[in-house]
C-alpha cells in the first residue's frame, strides 16, 4: 500500500471501539510471557484458568465429547440450547440448588461471556444505569459495550470485598440493573446468608416501589464458581432467601470452573421465561452458542450423578490444599513482621492476598510509589505473577491482590513463599 492510499484509508472508528480500555491482565500476561520466553522461571499465578495437565475435564465428559463427535453432532445447535441439555441442566439446579426452573427458562450458549452480554443486551438500554461492587469481574466493561452508566461500589477488606446492603441502598433507586456475583471473582469470597438477604429484599422493595411504565431493577447473579466451595463456606441463592425477587434474577452458571472445563464452552442462564425468550433471540443472532458435541456430552455427563460428584470432591480437594498452602505461607510471612496479609479460602480458584508495600524501598533505593512498581518488583525478583485488583475496578492504589491456583503445582507453592520471603527481606 502506498503512502497516499494508507492516509485516505478510514481511521474512525465507532464510539465503542475507539474508548474501550484493554485488559489489564493480558497486559501483565504479555510482560510475564516474555520474561518466561527469556529463560525465567516464573510462577504466573495471574490465570483464572486450568493448567489441563494438572487439573484435567472429568475422563467421563471427554469421553462423551469424543463420542458425540464420532457420532457426527456436529451440526448446528437450537439457539437455546439442545433440549437434552436443557433437560439435564434442569433436573441438575433441582438436585444440586434446590432450584426450580423448567428447561424452556434455561439458555445454553457458548460459556458466561456471551450470556453476560446477552443479559445486558435484554435489560439495560443506552445510559442507563448498571450498579456493582469493586473488585468484580468485567462489569465495567459489559458496561461500556453496552453504553451504560456505572455506579461502582468500593468494597471494604473487613467484609470480604462483599458488598452490603447499606453499600447498595443509597444508589438502588437510580440503576436499572445490579450485577452481583458470588463466589466472587476476583476474591474466591462469598456472600453471608444475611447480607444477600438483605440486599435481595431491597431489590424487591424497589421493585414494588416503581410504577407499572417504569422498567423494573433487575439482578445478575454470577455463582459460575458456587460449586466450588471450601470447609464449612456456603453458597446462598438469592431466590431461596426471596422467593419474590426470581422475576427479576437472571443466573449466570456453567461447567467452566467446577469441571475445570473453561475450554470446552459449555455455560447456561436461567431465569423468566419472558427475559430468556428475549435473550435467546439476542444469542441467536450472535451465533454465541456452544457446539453441539459438547452439548450432547454435558447433558450425558451431568445425568452421570455419581461421576459429576465423584469429581467435584476431587477437584475441591485439590484446589483448596493449593489454597491453604498459600494462605498458610503468607501468614507465616505476615507473622515474620512482613507487610501482607490473606483473607482464608471460602470458594473458587483464588486467594485474596495483601501486599502492603507502598513507600519501601528496593535494595537500589528505588522507591515502590505506585501499585504498579510493586507488581513489577514481585514479578522481577519473587519471581511470582499476580493480578492488582485495580484490573478489577478497584483503585489504582489498592494494595491487594488476586493469586489463581489453577495453573499452580502443589510442590511449587514452597518456592513461591521462599521467593517471596527473599523478596520482601531486601526492602526496607
């Protein structure tokens, strides 16, 4: 292309496209994956993902996926999802959540990501409102492609980065919808009992607050991770504790994260069937949907009540020794006089770490002014990747932190602290 057919090329783009922010954690990710292409040894905890080598899908589900391929199911799905699934998936939220919604209130697509959207897409219009705590996954950036408003919500350490219902009230009667999700990511914390009771009966206030032309407040609820809880945690259902706010919840769930499954693209929504009707037509036109084979799997998996459970304990296992271990190391570290602190392991993949560090310094006088110099000095001489929860809404100057284990090895986590250890000695 020449110079001059370069310069009349069109540059503008849409409003969207030309203010959307980056990830934070692909731009970290890129950082740590040239220092590993360099030779370094690096402990890159910044995943919510799988190592599949050491965390595996169920043996079962694969062999379900490879025999729906032999059997050639590999053409295109409903757009709500095969009726087996639905089916299975149904009888699965009755068994498992005490949960009752029938198969033609549950979507299939393609994992949470599209449903996400999906849902934003059906209840939320140009400059309305959506309300969520900080830290949180990508809300602020449904938001944004939604061309919504956003109220963020800082929440505290003392109540486990989980927003109260003193924290919601003030804002409800102005937002259109409130995305909550629970086990939360970035955290690995959940919901009280009664502080999702709470914040669900003031959603059903404000709901029969508003007149019939006004569009209701509605609740995303996010539990993709509530399979996944530890020791006497428990995951609580915003329509077991209010039955009259099921009108207005939309669920977010799938088998990404409690079958260690985030590749094979199985999620689901449910909700009123008014609402799931919308959306399917919205998926439908994305083209969002999972892939056939794998919808057959799942829905012969799940059936599988002795396979799907037998599984869950193994993996629960697994990723709460990781968990522990790490949570152990720190406080070991904090009880040495070091500044860090962790919040103990309630659920999903992640261990909610502190590191304090703001003002010291390194051994060449260099200074740890941001939160940034301190994620950078952890990478360059721990050794250890990890995520600021700036990269989840929170302030830039937060000093904590999110540690994934689902690529960690058991075996590594003494070398991790031993780095760690070595690293924070040399500040002062």
């Amino acid at each position: 292309m020449t110079a001059t057919a370069e310069k009349q090329t069109p540059t503008k783009l849409s409003h969207i496209a030309e203010t959307l922010i980056g990830s934070e954690i692909i731009k970290l990710a890129g950082e740590v994956n040239e220092k590993i292409k360099n030779g370094e040894k690096i402990f890159n905890l910044t995943i919510g993902d799988f190592n599949p080598k050491i965390f595996p899908i169920p043996a079962e589900l694969k062999q379900e996926i490879i025999a729906a391929y032999n059997n050639d199911e590999t053409n295109y799905p409903p757009a709500d999802g095969i009726a087996d699934l639905r089916k299975a998936v149904s009888a699965f939220l009755k068994n498992k959540g005490g949960l009752d919604y029938a198969p033609d209130q549950i979507i299939i697509a393609g994992g949470a990501r599209p449903l996400i959207y999906a849902t934003f897409k059906a209840l939320v219009d140009d400059g309305d409102t959506v309300l969520f705590p900080v830290p949180s996954w990508n809300n602020n950036h449904y938001s944004h492609l939604n061309n919504c408003n956003n109220i963020l919500i800082e929440t505290k350490p003392e109540n486990n980065f989980m927003p109260t219902a003193a924290e919601l009230k003030p804002h409800l009667s102005k937002a259109n919808l409130v995305a909550l999700c629970s086990p939360l990511n970035p955290t690995g914390t959940t919901f009280t009992e009664k502080d999702l009771r709470e914040i669900c009966d003031l959603i059903v206030a404000e709901n029969k607050r508003r007149t019939a032309d006004e569009k209701p407040l509605y609740l995303m609820y996010d539990q993709i991770y509530w399979e996944l809880t530890f020791g006497n945690t428990k995951h609580y259902n915003p329509v077991l504790l209010n039955p009259e706010i099921k009108n207005y919840t939309v669920f977010i769930d799938g088998i990404s994260k409690s079958l260690a499954a985030t590749g094979v693209r199985v999620g689901w929504t449910f909700g009123p069937k008014r609402i799931m009707d919308k959306m399917k037509s919205i998926l439908g036109h994305m083209g969002a949907w999972s892939p056939k084979a794998e919808q057959v799997a799942t829905a012969n998996y799940l059936n599988n009540t002795a396979a799907y459970d037998n599984f869950l304990t193994d993996i629960k296992d697994k990723v709460s020794k990781r968990l522990d271990a790490l949570h152990s190391g720190i406080e070991e570290l904090k009880a040495e006089g070091h500044h860090v602190n962790s919040i103990a392991p309630q659920a999903a993949i992640y261990l909610t770490v502190q590191f304090a560090l703001h003002g010291k310094k390194t051994k060449d006088g260099k200074v740890l002014a941001s939160t940034k110099d301190i994620t950078k000095y952890l990478l360059d001489e721990a050794k250890i990747a990890i995520v600021p929860f700036y990269a989840f809404g929170s302030a830039d100057e937060s000093n904590w932190y999110r540690v994934s284990v689902g690529t960690c090895k058991l075996e590594d986590v003494t070398a991790i602290i031993s780095g760690l250890r070595a690293a924070l000695k040399n500040l002062s």
